[in-house]
C-alpha cells in the first residue's frame, strides 16, 4: 500500500471519521441548554464512515480512486 497525498505530500498518516459513545451534559439552570461532551469511549466505536479518507497532516481529502488501486 503506497498513497501520497497531493497536497502535502504525505504517505504514511491518513485518517477516516468514527463515531464514538459519549455522553453530553444538559443543563437545566435557564432552561435546558446542552452543553459538553464527557465520557467519550474511544474503544467504543459505533460507527465508520470509510467512504472518505482523509490525510492526516493537512486534512486534505484522499483521491479515492488512485486509493483503491494502491490496495492491490
Ligand atoms: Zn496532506
């Protein structure tokens, strides 16, 4: 698997999005506000979205297509 990144020229880090469980306060004091996120489980991962990759030094998103063919 080889990838640079176009922008950066990075080709080692890259990143896809996940979501966690965590919770979020909410606060009744002037009506009900929610505030921070707390307890964020990193080991409890309810969702992957491996659609989009991303590079992770400048964010830039990964061109797919050439992706897909590095993985062969
Ligand atoms: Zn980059």
């Amino acid at each position: 698997m080889k990838y640079t990144c176009k922008k950066c020229g990075e080709s080692r880090f890259f990143y896809v999005t996940v979501s966690v469980a965590a919770k979020q306060r909410i606060d009744l004091k002037e009506g009900s506000r929610h505030g921070i996120v707390y307890d964020i489980e990193p080991e409890n991962i309810d969702g992957f979205y491996e659609d989009v990759i991303y590079c992770g030094k400048c964010d830039e998103q990964v061109d797919m297509e050439e992706w897909e063919e590095y993985q062969f």
